[in-house]
C-alpha cells in the first residue's frame, strides 16, 4: 500500500454534489438551498476570475488570473516550433494557514525553532 510517513492521501476527488452536501448535513439548509448556496458561491468567484479580479479567502487562499504573452513553444511528437497564443492562466496561491494544515501543522504560525 502507500509506504513513507505523511504518504496516506485518499485519493477521493470531491465533486459539487459532496460539497451540497456537506452543507446540507452542517448548516441545516434543505438541501435545495444547500445546493443553491454552493452554486452562487462558486458562480460569484467565476464571475471575479472572468473579469480578471484576485479572489482573497482568508486562510485559505487566492484565486489570480495572470496573462500569459505569446512565446513559442515545441510539439513534442514532432519536435516542431508552434507559436503559443497569449492568454489568461487562473492560478492558485494557498495560504500560510493552508499549507499547515495539509502539512499537518496544527498551530497558526511557523516554528522559529523556540518553545511555544
């Protein structure tokens, strides 16, 4: 199976349903409201991204749409130069918070190596 400390990832891919869901089950909407919620958060955070706008959530992370200019790339089946058409990219920037708590750091702030 999965050897290596800090290796046991489930490998579950969360979907629109799971996350309707869970505020079905935690916030005690029906679950058409529930299911409601969930678009319009994820519809708000598309439209920001679609007009070019950073999306902030604290301690999670942000969401930036960056523009890529036009560069030459190669096809790696043939080796041939293509021209890549400038673009926007949606990247994401986890938070300090985030990357602890995927690290399995439970306090809130980095270790300087004092006692805390």
């Amino acid at each position: 199976m999965v050897s290596g400390p800090g290796l046991a990832m489930s490998g579950k891919t969360i979907t629109r349903a799971d996350l309707c869901e869970a505020v079905y089950q935690k916030v005690g909407l029906s679950r058409t409201e529930s299911s409601a919620l969930v678009e319009l958060v994820l519809l708000e955070i598309t439209n920001c991204l679609e007009r070019g706008e950073t999306v902030k959530l604290s301690s999670f992370g942000s969401f930036v749409v960056r523009k890529k200019g036009q560069r030459i790339g190669r096809n790696p089946k043939t080796g041939k130069e293509v021209p890549i058409s400038p673009r926007r990219v949606m990247v994401f920037k986890p938070s300090a918070i985030l990357k602890q708590r995927i690290n399995g750091s439970a306090g809130g702030q980095h270790s300087s190596g004092g006692e805390e």
